[in-house]
C-alpha cells in the first residue's frame, strides 16, 4: 500500500497525507536525504481510506513515529495510536479548521506549522511552545534566482512590451483567484497592454474562464493550466507582478518562490503573510475580498516597475535568503524526530 521495505541502517517513520503532490514529494525526499526510511502512505495515490492506514500502522512496529498531516483530516484519526505522533500542519487546518475543538493537539508529541500564525492557534488550543516547531516550508534559493533566463510568451500570443501579472495559486474556491478577474477590469483600464496569466488548475476553471469572458476581459487572460516545477523560476523572472488571493495563508510557497526571484509580489493581509511582507518594504498587501484595493496595489506596482525601481524585490530575495531556505529549515527535522 504504498509502503517502502525496512532498512535495518536508517531509522524508519510512516509519513502519512492525503495528498499526493508536490509538497509531499518534498517531504519524503527531505527524510530521504536525512538519512530516514519513510514508510509513505497516501488516501489519494494508493485509493485508501484512513481505517486502512490505522491498520497498516499497527500491523507494523508501534514505536515508529508517524508524520501526519493534514491535521484533522489525518493526524486526528491516528491520535489514538501508541506510536509517537508528529503533526504537520498544512496551515489551512489550523487557520480554517473544520472543527474549531482543537484541544486534541495537546495529545501529540511535537507539532511542525509553517508560519507564526498557526503556532499562536496551536497555543490557543492548549499545546506547550515546547511542543510545536516553525518550520517555514521554504524553497530551493539557488532554483529561484533572479539570475537566469525568462520564459518565452510568444507563444501565448504577448507582446514582448507587455507586463505580465501572474497568479499560480489553487483554482478553488478556498484560494479566492475569483478577486483577481473582479479587480481586472480596473487593472486594465489604467495598463492596457498588461495580461494576467492564470496557472494552475481545479474545479473553478470553467467558471473563471466564463466570467472572463462575460466580463469582457477574456483578450487580456490567459489560463495557462498547471506549470511544472522546474519551468516555474523563468515564469516568475518574466512576470511583472505575481498576486496569492488566498485568505488563509500561512507560508505560501509560491509567494516564497516569487519572492526568491524578486517578482514584486501582492499578498493578502493575513497572518501568515505579514510575517513574511513588509508593505512598501518587501512586497505588497491588499484586505482580502476587496476587489478594488487589490486592483490598486497591482495599478501601483506596475507603475513603480515602469519606474525601474527593484528595491522591494532586492529586500524580498535578502529576507528569503535569511529565514526560507527549505534546505536550512528542513534539518530541524531530525532533531524533531529524535526527540521523540
């Protein structure tokens, strides 16, 4: 079920998601490369449900710790378990749960959450600061540089003169990408030749593209679908502006991303982003749900950029050298895992 054989030299642990994506890859290769056999269990990749994981689980050695996330979707069911628990929070869990009783946490033995943000909520709910690691999800700093080549969008039908905005988070409606065509007709009434560029996928597309085209905006949208990972750091060289709507954030890793390669980014006013964006400073934010605050931060930003002025990409790039660097961050993990 998904499962990797025992491996008598490296100590085992089960990490165990619902998903099967990107994030997850990257957690199980940063156990990998820190010299732990992950026994890896997904409810989407291997078609289980979570009683089939509770039996996988205690068929093996009740000693092996297990990371788990999300939290109440996954880590909550396998409380009970004897074996010692890591939580991983995957911030909406914890800055949007399902069920606001989240006194359970306490039962864990240690507790990874990506941003300040969510570690207040773990405090609140009753966990020990002791308990719970920051641990930004971070990203590769020497892959998104603002050194290297731009991708080419000839081929989306652009004009080389024309700035670009651009949005990459989830097409669900927890991710809000909705405020992003409501504020466009402004954005291009102010820059007619921008175009904003839509990537990823979900279940909204059909919708979003047809308010595209009811709002009569369609000309100056493309919807470029899911991009892979490597391609991303030459999308984001050639954006002018990259946007994340979502009102849940905690450490958003594509904001992170764009930040590395001194896109100058907008953000909304949660939380977890203003850890990491300092209005003015090292980005922009904008109250989530309002359409027409957002349009201006992006009329503004394309503005300066015309400008030549690079300031707030150059101290983004310097604070994710200092506190996002995934590879840094992620050796916390073995201390984590031996201290329980």
């Amino acid at each position: 079920m998904g499962g990797s054989p025992l491996n008598d030299q490296k100590p085992t642990c089960w990490y165990i998601s619902q998903t099967w994506g990107v994030h997850d890859h990257r957690w199980v290769t940063a156990l990998a490369d820190l010299n732990f056999e992950p026994l890896v269990l997904s409810l989407e990749r291997d078609g289980l449900l979570i009683e089939n994981v509770r039996y996988e689980i205690a068929e093996h050695n009740s000693r092996m710790p297990i990371i788990a996330g999300p939290l109440q979707s996954i880590m909550g069911p396998l409380r009970e378990l004897p074996n010692p628990k890591v939580g991983l929070s995957w911030a909406f869990d914890l800055l949007q749960p399902e069920d606001p009783d989240l006194s359970w946490l306490v039962g864990l033995d240690h507790l990874i959450v990506d941003s300040i943000a969510s570690r207040a909520v773990a405090i609140d709910a009753g966990m020990r600061k002791d308990q719970i690691s920051t641990l930004p999800w971070g990203i590769d700093t020497s892959l998104f540089t603002p050194e290297g080549p731009k991708a080419p969008l000839d081929n989306l039908g652009i004009a080389p003169e024309s700035p670009i905005v651009l949005s990459l988070r989830s097409l669900e409606p927890l991710y809000q990408v909705q405020e992003l065509l409501e504020a466009w007709p402004f954005v291009i009434d102010q820059h007619p030749h921008t175009v904003l560029l839509v990537g990823n996928d979900g279940s909204l597309l059909p919708e979003l593209q047809a308010k595209a085209d009811e709002s009569g905006i369609a000309s100056s949208v493309r919807f470029i679908g899911r991009i892979p990972e490597s391609h991303l750091p030459p999308l984001m060289r050639a954006a002018h502006v990259y946007v994340s709507t979502s009102p849940i954030d905690g450490s958003s890793v594509t904001m992170l991303q764009a930040m590395g390669c001194q896109t100058p980014i907008i953000a909304t006013a949660t939380p977890g982003n203003q850890a990491w964006v300092e209005p003015g400073e090292t980005g922009r934010l904008y109250e989530p749900g309002n359409a027409q605050d957002l349009a201006q931060q992006i009329s503004d930003s394309l503005v300066v950029d015309a400008l030549g002025n690079t300031s707030m990409g150059v101290a983004a790039r310097r604070s994710i050298l200092t506190s996002a660097n995934w590879y840094e961050n992620r050796r916390k993990i073995t201390s984590i895992l031996e201290s329980i």
